[in-house]
C-alpha cells in the first residue's frame, strides 16, 4: 500500500512539474540542452544592440548594468515588444525588428527601435534608433511601397507610435500619431531614416473623425501580413451624431460609434443583404469590429488600432 501511495506521489510531483514548465513557457522564449545536458531558456531577442554609441546586451529580454562606477542606481534595459518578423537581408532566414525600453533611474522610460538578424555566424543585432520618452508604442510594418505614397517609400519599415502635442506635460496620454520609416544599412548595422514626403501635410492635432470620407489604403499585421483592398470602393464616414456609414466591395454598411479619448468602439452595425463573390466585405467589419482606438498622422491619415496591438488600419 505504501508502494503505491509513492508512486502516486511521484506523479503527482511530475504533473505538478508539468504545469509549472508550461506556465511559465513564453512565445519568445525557446529551450535548449546546453554542453552539460541541462535545459536552458533562451529569448529569442537576447543580442548585443548599441544604445548612444554603448553596447547594451540582453540576456533573457533584460539587461541591468550601473548607472555609473560603484553606484546603487541601475540602467535597466528590457524587450518591450511590437515584433515585426522580415528578412532584413535576404538571406530567406526571417530576422526581427521590435521595440525595447530603457530606464536610465530617472522618471524616463525611453523607447527603441533596433533588428536582431538571423545568419550563419550567428545573432548580430542593430543600433538603436530612439522613439521618445514616455510615448506610446504602436505597430511596425513593412512597406513594399506599392502605395500611391511616393517611391521613397519602397522597401521601408514603418514604425507607428503615439507622442504629446508641443509644450503637453508627460503627465497627458500621448494622442498624436507619428510614423518613422526606417531603412538597415547592411554594412554598419545602422538605421536610416527615409524622408516623408507628405510630413507636415496635415496638422493631425487638428484632425477629426468627421472631417472627411476616409478611405481603406492597407492593413498592417503584427505577425507581417499586409490587406489591401482589391477594388477601390471601401470607404467610410463618421457622422457628427455618432453615426457612420461604410461602403464596401459589395454591401453598405451602418451604425454607431462611441469615442473616449482615442479610444473608439463600433456597434450596433447593419449591412445590405447582397451577396459577392469574392469580396473582402467580411475581413473589412472584422477590422471595424476589432478596432480599439485610433489617431492620426502629419501626412493626413486616419490609423484605427486593432485590439492587443495586433495591427492597424491605414486611411486616407
């Protein structure tokens, strides 16, 4: 009986083991036997990336080094997120590019753009490039520049994120949108900012909802997956009584809208009934019916955010 009772304990400690180990597996982590046998964490971010000319290295997603020699305060430097999975050199390995943050051991939480490239000798990441202090994070993609945006977009990263209006003090959310688009320099690992032809077009502290009939350019995925409307006809207007309409490849669409913020809701949506082959009406509502907030960009954009910062969707 005793016998029993052990063994039963026993499987019951590697069950309990089980649970624990999965639990605690996250999605950027992988787990490898080292030299000795033994299981080890790996984050798929940890690398060497250059910050103000410093090397900085993450060691499972985090680094903590001295704010200076023998003193207690920290510069903490950690993997945020926002992972946008390409072949920055198109060796056809997929590489990353993602966002950290760093805390210097003042109020500051300072964000980065950097790459982490895949090759045969091994994880070679990138200088960082600075997105501000205290903003908020949003999306990057990648442009083919297939768009009617100009050419000097081909090819070019796109980094979305939130800032404050001139002279806002860091304790007001960030609400305007602003885009940096990136280009790698193979060679020195360093990045390039392209310029924006459109930059300063539209004052997007000025923008609102209402102020036009906004339409579908493209669909950003976190995961890369880039939507483009195959026909030309999605559209859609915020009417100033919290209606809006919407036009599609195939039906209308109505309903309400609510906003907070630059948080932003759709309900009560209705559509005409006909059917069309082909159509991307359904992948459209889902957008809308996805969405969680939304802003606006210097080159006269309106981008509504998808829910746990899986994509945006560009109009214009």
């Amino acid at each position: 009986m005793k016998k029993i009772f052990v063994i039963i304990l026993v499987l019951l400690i590697a069950a309990l083991g089980f649970v624990v180990y999965k639990f605690n597996f996250k999605n950027d982590d992988v787990f490898i036997k080292n030299n000795e046998g033994r299981i080890q964490q790996i984050n798929i971010h940890d690398g060497t990336y250059k910050i103000a000319g410093q090397n900085v290295v993450l060691k499972n997603g985090i680094s903590e080094v001295p704010a200076a020699p023998g003193s207690a305060s920290k510069v903490t430097t950690k993997y945020f997120g926002n992972d946008l999975k390409i072949d920055l050199n198109k060796d056809g390995v997929d590489d990353l590019v993602f966002i950290i943050s760093q805390e210097t051991g003042g109020s500051g939480v300072f964000y980065y753009v950097v790459g982490l490239l895949d090759t045969r000798e091994g994880k070679i990441g990138t200088d960082a490039v600075l997105l501000g202090d205290r903003i908020a994070p949003q999306t990057i993609g990648f442009d083919e520049g297939k768009t009617t945006l100009g050419t000097n977009r081909q090819g070019v990263i796109v980094v979305n994120y939130a800032d404050r209006n001139k002279g806002e003090d860091f304790s007001v959310s960030p609400t305007l949108g602003k885009s940096l688009w990136l280009k790698l320099d193979l060679k020195t690992m360093q990045w390039g900012e392209v310029a924006q032809n459109f930059e300063g077009e539209a004052d997007s502290a000025k923008m609102t909802l209402s102020m036009k009939t906004w339409n579908w350019i493209n669909t950003l995925y976190n995961d890369g997956k880039i939507v483009k409307p195959l026909r030309d006809k999605f559209s859609i207007t915020f009417n100033k009584d919290k209606t809006f309409k919407a036009t599609t490849d195939c039906n209308g669409i109505g309903g309400e809208y609510s906003v907070s913020g630059n948080k932003i809701t759709f309900s009560k949506m209705i559509s005409t009934m006909m059917y069309c082959d082909g159509s991307q009406e359904g992948e459209f509502n889902k957008m809308l019916n996805e969405t969680g907030s939304y802003m606006f960009t210097p080159k006269g954009e309106l981008i509504l955010l998808l829910k746990f910062d899986s994509g945006s969707v560009t109009f214009k």
